[in-house]
C-alpha cells in the first residue's frame, strides 16, 4: 500500500472539523448549532485525513 500525502485542502477541512469538535466539547454555544454529537465530528475529521492520505489527489 502506498501513502500519499492529502491535499492542502483535505488537510485544512480535516483540520477546521477536528477544532470544531475540541472546541465544542468544552463550549456549549457551539454544539448548540451542530446537530450531531462532537465525538462524530471528529471521527469525520479523521476519517477525511485517513481518506486523503490513502487516495491519491484527495
């Protein structure tokens, strides 16, 4: 199996959504407005990573 790095903007959204979900776990204001649990905004953010490096131009 061969990794390749993500895109810069793969690792940017990856990135954003990880933050997000830190940030709303410790403030209530911002998991008001997101529909889904912060642990599964997080997962995604991962996942989305993972993604990136596996497939190539991701």
């Amino acid at each position: 199996m061969r990794l390749t790095p993500p895109t810069n903007m793969t690792f940017l959204i990856s990135a954003i959504l990880a933050a997000v979900s830190v940030v709303g776990q410790f403030v209530s204001m911002v998991s008001n407005y997101i529909p889904i649990s912060m642990f599964w905004v997080a997962i995604v953010a991962y996942i989305l990573l993972l993604l990136g490096n596996l497939v190539r131009g991701f």
